[in-house]
C-alpha cells in the first residue's frame, strides 16, 4: 500500500482514469457491434451509415490514449471491406 500523499492521489487518478478509459473503449466496441449487426443483416446502406458513424469515435479512442492508431487504422480498413464484400 503507498505511504506518500503523492502515491495515494496518484492510486486515486489512476482508478478515476481507469473507469473512464474502460467506458471510452466500451463505447467504440458497441460502435463496432453495430457494424457488425449490419453487416449479418447483410443491409449494406445501413452498415454504411453505421460505419460512417463509427469511424470518428473509433479515431476519438486514438486520440484520448485507449486505442494505438494502428489498430484503429486497421479495424477500420477491415471493416470498410467486410461493408464493400456485402451483395
């Protein structure tokens, strides 16, 4: 257990943090899952709209540290071509 008021704040910010970057994470997974939902539907226009709508809030997980820009950059190409692959 820390014994500095330093260390006890910085416990404190980190679970503070950690709930925080869970939801962000949470939130561009049900992004995903729409997506996903589309295209099983096999509804092209709707899994485009669902990806045009996903793709900002995948680049804001980049941005806000929960997500490293190349897995985002490659999420979205795979999920670009899954919505292109859709007859």
């Amino acid at each position: 257990m820390a014994q500095h008021k330093s260390a006890i704040k910085r416990i404190r910010r980190d679970a503070r943090q950690t709930l925080l970057n869970h939801s962000r994470i949470a939130r561009v997974r049900t992004f995903i899952k729409k997506i996903d939902l589309a295209i099983m539907a096999g509804d092209k226009a709707a899994a485009q709209l669902a990806l045009k709508e996903a793709q900002p809030e995948i680049m804001r997980g980049v941005t806000k540290g929960v997500l490293h820009k190349n897995t985002a950059a490659r999420r979205l190409s795979r999920l670009n071509a899954r919505v292109l692959s859709i007859q």
